[in-house]
C-alpha cells in the first residue's frame, strides 16, 4: 500500500522505518510496543504444534487448545 493511499485512508503506520529513508513517517511507539507484544503472543501459541497445523476438526475444540496453550504460558511466565 503506498503511502498516499495510507494517508486517504487514515491508516497510522506503526513499523517505524530505516533511518536513509527521505521521508519520514511518525510511529506511535506505545501502539509499535502493543503490537509487538501481540505478535509475540502469536508466536508463542504457533510454537505447539497442534494450534499451527490445526488438528482439531470443530471450531470448539480449537479455541479450548488455544486456551489451555495461554494458560500453559501464562504459568510458565509466572513460575520464573
């Protein structure tokens, strides 16, 4: 999406970019931290194997796994 596009759009960049750009576009670093923090999430819950490939066939199933994998995290994060 180019940048005029963005701007008609009223869309907020929050991936800063590289220092040699020309122009520069600011970034809101507590919404950059917030989705960081939230991809990070992502990538932890991808890392069990059964919430990446998806076995469970019902909708139901899956979020109860994606839930006993938050908790299983959320433990570990507590217990250090």
């Amino acid at each position: 999406m180019t940048l005029i596009t963005m701007e008609r759009r009223d869309i907020l960049t929050q991936i800063p970019m590289r220092k040699t750009r020309k122009m520069g576009v600011g970034v809101n670093q507590t919404l950059y931290r917030l989705r960081n923090m939230v991809q990070r999430c992502f990538n932890k819950l991808k890392n069990a194997r059964r919430v990446a490939t998806r076995f469970d066939k019902t909708a139901k199933s899956y979020l109860g796994f994606i839930d006993i994998t938050s908790i299983r995290l959320w433990l570990r994060r507590l217990s250090t």
